[in-house]
C-alpha cells in the first residue's frame, strides 16, 4: 500500500482537494482518498509533494506508427502539403517503424499518458500494444476517393482489423476525414461500423476542405491532381454537416479532431446527434498550418474537449502538457483544474474507459501525475511547468 499526497488533489470529482491523502495499492488502484481539509498531520508513511496530483493522462488523438517521420515533414507547409510529404517519405521499412513507434509509446508513457486512442493504417504497431504499460484503442483508418476502389478500401482495413481481433486489442473501424473518402465508401464504412464503441474522424483541419466538398476545387484539389490520385469520377459528401449527419454511424461516441477551422453553425448544426468530443491537437496545427482552434467558441457552445498529440510527423513530442500549455498560452484564462478535465476525465469518457481511466476515485487505476512549477495562486500552467509519474 502506498499513500501520496500534495498541496493540490486534482480528482475530477469536485473542487481539488488540499493536502488530502490518496491511499493506492502496489498496482496503483485507488484505495482511498482522504479530504484533510488543508490540515495534514505529519506521517512517515505519506509521500507529500510540492504541486498538484493529477490523473494519467488520456490522448484522444496520436498515430504511433508515424514516429519514424519526425523532423521529415516541413513546419508550415499547410494540409496540403503536409499529406503530399507523409505520401512521398512514409516508410515501409518495419523495422524502422517498430523500433520509432516503441520509443513513442515509452516516451509517452514517461510523461503522464494511461489511455490513448491511436490511429493505425497498418498492424506494424500491435505488439507494441499489447506489451504496453498504456492501454490502447486502435482506431483503424480507411480512407479513398476513388468510388470505384471503395470495395476494396474496406477489404483492406476489415483485414487489419482481423489481425486485431486476433491478438485480442481493442479496435474500430474509422474514417479518415471527410475529404478523404467517396461517398460509397462512406456508406460501406456505415454498415461494417454501425455498432461502433468509438469513432473518429479528422474534422475541418484545414479552411480548404469546405471548398473541395463544396466545389471540387482548393488546395485539397489541387493536391488530389498533383499526385495522381484524383479518379474519373469524384463522388464525396457535400458537407461536414452531411457527414456527420448521415454519413458516419450514430453509434456510440464521435471524436472530432482537430476542429482547427470550425464555425459556430457547423458546431449548432452537427450537436443534434449527441455523444460528440472535439479533439484539439493544438502543436499539431501550429506545425502544419500556424493556426489553434477556436478554443473560446468551443467553450461558448458547450462542446466536450478532449486533447491529443498528433503524431510525430507533425508535432516535436507526443506530449500531453505540452499541448496543454499552447493553450494556455494562448488562453490565459482558462484555468488548470479545466484542463486536466479535458485531457484525463474527458478523454475517458470519449473512449467509454471512464469506469477505469480519468478519475481519482475508489476503485479506478487511472495512473497518478504530479504537476510540477505552475502558478499554484491563479491555478495556471507555466511555461517552465513539467509533470513526473508518481504511478
């Protein structure tokens, strides 16, 4: 049994806690936590910490297959070309990915993340998985606007998703936005993923999706054209409001990330089907297109934020507080009890692991974190603040 305790308890059951004590056993489930009141008695067998005690992180968003590519892709290159480069400099080399993605998942793991839902094209990364100290959800992306090619776009994933199935790893079968698949693959995904736990889907990434779908033309076009992929014939959805809508299972929880180019009346428009997250990937929009989603009017519309990394093709490190401390640079009001709700409690819940995962709470392992050198009388990050696993 081990006893942990801090100026803060962040538990996400209530306001935080002070100077309380949170019993665990050697494994981490929580045993216990005693609200002191602020009035700690000395014990020898309390670990006390100067900062706050946070759960483990949830990163609602990562592609741990493309470690291999950090540093490959130009900063600011815009959508476009950033998916032009992963085409062109993606490699098949196994070994390269295994070995880069294992260092990820340790890396990760090191810095606070308990639960990841983790994007996958390929099964290059599920041994990784199932030895992992974190717990993963495989979000198993199909993607292609070639209608004709729509049969076997989903032969290809169902046959990932065999693989996972047999090595007994959580899966789903996912979208990869909007943009990047025809309307009849579209409607295949529907039916193989109607009892979906979990979806996602890069959502309004970039201001050039809105005008592909509307007039087939814009960056995303011109992209399409430049690398051969664009078909004879291009069927997609009209919208993002037509995708969300009619396109993509209603069933279970949808994960919309990004969400960088969002407006108010595609958020009032799309929230009638309930059980919606939006992911904000804030260093991952910086890397490509120098812009951070509209945090303020997400708030202002009472939309449930998660948080994710991004992969390493776009992002320096697949670190949960480093994302977190972007948006508190650029919005210094929000404080930090909110979040570490969108990147632990939240995340939990868009990935229906809430029973085991985002809480300090009896009976749940969520993993502990310290949060170290914030601003503990404004309850604000800083930019020299860092975190350390307790357990």
């Amino acid at each position: 049994m081990k006893y942990f305790s801090a100026q803060y308890i962040i538990t996400n059951s209530g306001t935080p806690l002070k100077r309380a004590v949170i019993s665990t056993e050697d494994d981490g489930t929580i045993i216990q936590i005693e609200d002191t009141l602020g009035d700690l008695q000395e014990k020898h067998s309390v670990e006390f910490h100067n900062g706050i005690i946070i759960p483990g992180f949830v990163n609602c968003h990562c592609h741990l297959e493309l470690s291999h590519m950090k540093g490959s892709v130009r900063q600011g290159s815009g959508l476009g070309g950033f998916i032009e480069q992963v085409r062109n400099t993606r490699a098949n080399n196994s070994e390269s990915i295994i070995a880069s993605a294992k260092t990820a998942d340790n890396d990760m793991y090191t810095e606070g993340v308990n639960l990841c839902a983790d994007i996958c094209n390929t099964s290059f990364t599920f041994n990784i998985k199932r030895e992992s100290r974190i717990s993963y959800i495989n979000l198993l992306e199909v993607f292609g606007v070639d209608p004709v090619r729509a049969v076997h776009r989903m032969a290809e994933i169902i046959r990932i998703s065999e693989i996972a199935g047999d090595m007994n790893l959580a899966f789903s079968i996912v979208p990869h936005s909007v943009y990047s698949l025809s309307l009849p693959l579209f409607r295949l995904l529907r039916e193989t993923n109607k009892y979906n736990k979990v979806t996602s889907i890069h959502f309004m990434e970039t201001a050039g999706e809105v005008t592909f779908l509307e007039k087939h033309s814009g960056p995303v076009m011109t992209s399409y054209k430049q690398s051969g992929l664009l078909p004879a014939i291009l069927e997609t959805v009209k919208s993002h409001v037509d995708a969300v809508l009619n396109e993509i299972t209603p069933a279970g929880n949808l994960i919309l990330v990004h969400n960088t180019f969002t407006d108010r009346e595609t958020i009032r428009k799309i929230k009638v089907r309930g059980n919606l997250f939006w992911c904000l990937c804030p260093n991952s929009n910086i890397y490509i297109e120098n812009e951070i989603p509209p945090l303020n009017l997400l708030i202002e519309e009472g939309c449930n934020i998660t948080i994710g990394t991004d992969s390493l093709a776009s992002n320096y490190k697949l670190n949960m507080l480093e994302e977190l401390k972007t948006l508190q640079s650029d919005f210094p009001s929000i404080s930090i009890e909110e979040m570490v709700k969108w990147s632990t409690l939240n995340g939990a819940k868009a990935l229906g692991e809430d029973d085991k995962f985002g809480k300090i709470e009896k009976g749940k392992r969520p993993g502990l974190l310290l949060l170290q050198n914030t601003d503990l009388q404004n309850m604000r990050l800083l930019p020299e603040s860092f975190v350390t696993r307790l357990i």
